[in-house]
C-alpha cells in the first residue's frame, strides 16, 4: 500500500505542475497583468509543496516507527510469553518478525498470536502515516494554490526551496561522516583498552583469537596489524601505476586520433567490470597460469597468491590511472607545448620535463584515487589471495589485506565488546588515518605546482 501511495504521489505531483502553469496563465489572461515569475516556477511551485510534506513525513515515519514497532512487540512478548531470561526477548522478537514475512513458519499459538499482533500494529502504521502525510500534502497544496497569482514571486520560493534542500543534504552527508568518524573513534578506543596499540601497530602475528581460559595467551603479538598492511601494500603497489600512467602518455602525445578513439573506450570499459568478476579472473585463470607456468620454471607459486591479485587489481585500476591522467595531460596549455619545441626540445624531452611536471598535481590525485580504490578491495583479495596472515614480502605467496580482515572480524555472531571484533574498528580507523594522510599528502603536491604552473 505504501508503495502504491508514493507512485500516487508522484503522479499528482506531475500533474500539479502542469495545473499551475494552466493556472497562472489562465489567471494573467483575465486580469491582464504581466508575471512576475514563468509559469515553470509556479508548476514547480505547487508540485513541490504537494510532495515535500509527504516526503518529510515518510522519511521520518521509515526512521522511527521501526523501533517503536519493536518497543511496543517486546512489550507484547513480556505480558504473553513468561520469560526467565531477557534475552530471549530479541529471539523471540525476530522469529515473530521472520514468520510475519514468510522465511520461517510455527505452530505455536502464542508465537501465532504474537505475529497477528505485529501485523496488526504495522498495518496501523502504515494507515496513521498514509493519512497524516495526506492530509499535510493537501492542506499545503490548497495554500499554495491560493497564493498562485500574477504578481507572486515564485521564482524565489522555489529556488529557496531547492537550496535549503541541497543544504539540508549536505548536512546530512557532513553528520553521516561524523558520526562514522565517531563511531571508528570510540570503539577504537574500547579496543585500545584491552590491547595495547605498541602490541596492534608493530605486532608480527596477527591471530585475533580470544582466551577461552585464564591460561591462555590471547592479547601478546596476536593482533599485530603489520602483516594485513604489509599485504595490503605488496597487492595494490604491482603494476596499475606504470602500464596507466604510459598509455595515458601514448594515448595523448603519441597515438593518432583513429588509434586513441578506439583505445580509449576500450580501456575505460575495464572500470565498468563488477569486481567480482575480476576476482573469479584472478581465482580460475591467472591464478593457475602463474601456478603452472611457476613450476614450469622452477618457482613456487601457491595457488593464492598476492601477484595474482596484484595483477588483477592492477588491470582493475588501470582505467583510473589512464583515463583521469590523461584528461590531465590534454588540459596542460598547447602553450608550453609550443614553447618547448621552439626551444628545440625533442617530443620525448617536453613531456618528460614540461608536460609532466605540469600535470603531475592531476596525474597524483588520479593515483591516489586509484590507491584508495585498491585499499578498499575486498572481493579479489578474498578469491585470489587469501586471508591467511602472513608476514612476506615475495609477491609468490598468500597475503591478506585489511579490508578482507575486517569482513572476516564481523562475520557471524560475535561479542561486540570483544577484542576479536573490535579489532576491525581498529584496523578501519588506521585506514582512515592513512588514507587522511594520502589525501593531505596529495593536496600539498597540488597547491606547490599549482602556483609553479599558474
């Protein structure tokens, strides 16, 4: 029914723009009087004030009558079904609500009356937002109606509205980062509390094992992070830079225009790939070319391996590189080009010292953009490399990276407040510091040539 109500609502909306156009016109015909604003503005205007209110109140309903549901169900629970233990409760609660929507089924008469009862309550729900958000939309078209004239200024009230949307957008992507910041912090924090961060930031071993008994040692060296950093950086650092950077350089000083309308799309198909995709590439064909054609030579490939992965990521992130470098390439002046050669420097010798020391602000942020995108690969690490833990710098065994961890920390039913799960806020917050790193790193590089090349 709710989804019924929003596609109505859109519908009248659509159709209350082009209402207040025929109004306005209609009204500036009779009384001969030149608009102050078009008749879009007057559409929008009514349009948006039929929407917004039930928009707003939807969104809040969807935010908070989840917890009330539950509150009110708990409740239910307490006063029909005798419970020892209280948590049995939030058990309880989920299967009701996983038999309300048909995944599992009961023959139990008061978990049978508990789901009438949770129906029951969702139903009216639904009934009290859908009449609320009605009857808001129509009071405030009927006044927006009424304020449609020719002199009325719906240019600005539109426009007020739209900004004070786009604000109120912004603060909701500013707050949703802060309060993810705060959340990395705090539970950071918890973890800092029963691990020591000299034992996390320059431990050797990483086995995020708890003690089942008082004998055994569960906090000394089993959570040190430099093997998942360690492997993060021998994946992502193989061969994307390079191969990107040089057809980005091909691409735009060297290729003809029939050559770079080809290669050019063809590479930035590449990026349009589902990781997924490339990781079942990295596990069932380059994983076993390299296995194979190792032995062949004498070398010891394991069946996950960072090269493979390092390899796959790298095509994965070739796109980037390329396509973002050589934007940045073509938006140096044809000036220094020119200037270059007048000095009689050869083709090769421009770009190697003007038309690269130019884009290098451009050509970094493309690097490191690419980087962050690597860091945060989970699917190809998992499918090609593994999440064994070990401390190596040859690229011919098994690693693991810090994202693949932290999936692996959280899934299935763990303690919150154990060190083994919040370890991954940890490893998550040292992300965040580096890659904050990175990108202050980056912005100084572009401000310094900058105001060389300015």
């Amino acid at each position: 029914m709710l989804n019924f109500y929003i596609l109505t609502l859109l519908f009248l909306s659509f159709a209350s723009y082009f209402f207040g156009k025929k109004t306005i016109q209609r009204k500036t015909t009779v009384n001969h009087v030149p608009q102050h604003s078009r008749d879009t503005y007057h559409g929008f205007y009514l349009a948006l004030y039929l929407l917004i209110p039930s928009a707003i109140l939807i969104l809040i309903w969807v935010m908070i009558s989840p917890n009330i549901i539950h509150s009110l169900l708990e409740q239910k629970i307490q006063n029909t079904i005798l419970i020892e233990d209280s948590s049995q409760i939030g058990v309880l609660r989920s299967q009701v609500i996983s038999i309300s929507e048909g995944i599992i089924n009961s023959d139990n008469k008061d978990i049978l009356s508990l789901v009438s009862y949770y129906n029951d309550i969702s139903q009216l729900s639904i009934n009290l937002i859908l009449v609320v958000s009605s009857i808001s939309s129509l009071f405030l078209f009927f006044y927006a109606y009424r304020k449609i004239n020719t002199r009325f200024n719906a240019r600005t009230k539109v426009e007020n509205i739209i900004k004070n949307t786009m604000i109120v957008a912004s603060l909701v992507a500013i707050l949703t980062t802060i309060g993810i910041v705060l959340s990395l912090i705090i539970e950071t924090i918890e973890f800092f509390k029963i691990i020591k961060v000299s034992d996390f930031l320059f431990g050797l071993q990483w086995s995020p094992q708890i003690a089942l008994r008082e004998d055994q040692v569960a906090n000394e060296g089993l959570f040190g992070a430099i093997p998942l950093f360690l492997g993060t950086i021998l994946i992502t650092m193989c061969v994307a830079v390079p191969i990107g950077l040089l057809s980005a350089i091909y691409l735009s000083e060297y290729s003809n225009p029939r050559i770079r309308a080809i290669a050019k799309p063809m590479l930035e198909i590449l990026a349009g790939i589902p990781t997924v995709v490339y990781g079942f590439f990295a596990a069932l064909t380059v994983a076993p070319f390299l296995r194979d054609n190792g032995a062949t030579l004498g070398l010891s490939l394991s069946s996950e391996s960072a090269l493979a992965a390092g390899i796959v990521m790298g095509i994965m992130i070739i796109p980037l590189i390329s396509s973002l470098s050589d934007d940045v390439i073509n938006a140096v002046p044809q000036s220094l080009r020119e200037g270059s050669a007048a000095l009689g420097s050869t083709q090769s010798e421009t770009v190697k010292k003007v038309i690269l020391p130019a884009a290098l602000p451009g050509i970094v942020s493309a690097i490191l953009l690419a980087l962050s995108r690597a860091i945060g690969e989970t699917m190809i690490v998992v499918m090609a490399a593994g999440v064994a833990a070990n401390l190596t710098i040859n690229p011919f065994e098994s690693v693991t990276a810090v994202t693949v961890q932290i999936v692996v920390l959280l899934v299935g039913d763990q303690e919150f407040d154990s060190a083994k799960t919040l370890a991954a806020f940890a490893l998550g917050f040292t992300l965040f510091i580096i890659t904050l790193l990175l990108n202050i790193l980056s912005i100084y590089i572009v401000r310094k040539y900058r105001e060389q090349y300015d």
